[in-house]
C-alpha cells in the first residue's frame, strides 16, 4: 500500500466565485490534470494527476471573501518512491495548478 501525504495552500483572487471557478478548471486542463469533477453548488473541484513520477490528486474549494475569492488547495500524492526524495510529489502537483492558473 502507498504511502501518501498532503500539503495545503490557499490565495485570493479578485475574481467572482464563478469566474474563478471556470478559470481553475482551465488551469486543471492545462496543468495535465485528467478525470476533472466540477461541482459548481459545493464550489469544489477534484482531478487526478498522474505522471511518471508523480502520482496522487488535487482538492479545490473557493469560498467568496468580501468581493474576492479565496482558493483553498489541498494536494495529496505517494510519497513512498525513489523520485520523492528529489523533489516534493505535492509541491510538483500544486505547481501543475498555480502556474496555469
């Protein structure tokens, strides 16, 4: 069984929820992210990302905050091999996002 572990992350953005919503899906296409679930009534997101070295998922939950959106990220992915001691699986998951967002 694999070992796994998360990281959280959260940010604002002066989008409106909805608009923040279409432009994460966006950022989760463009990330390579695959298996995407929208719920717009829960405001959540889901995908799974899975690379060579690189295997787990991203939660995505944005809460309207005085005008503003905030995005909260909660990434989850194995931590038991051999490339996760070069370099944080989560932190590569949660790059995926934000550089496309």
């Amino acid at each position: 069984m694999a070992i796994r572990k998360s990281k959280n992350q959260k940010f604002q953005t002066k989008l409106n929820v909805e608009e923040a919503l279409i432009k994460c899906e966006d950022a989760l296409n463009k990330g390579g992210f695959k298996t995407i679930k929208v719920n717009k009534s829960l405001r959540q997101l889901n995908a799974d990302y899975k690379k060579f070295t690189v295997w787990g998922y991203i939660e995505i939950t944005l809460f309207e905050v005085n005008n503003e959106t905030e995005i909260h990220l909660k990434s989850t992915a194995n931590a038991d091999n051999i490339f996760a001691l070069f370099s944080s699986p989560n932190g590569k998951i949660m790059k995926a996002f934000t550089t496309n967002f």
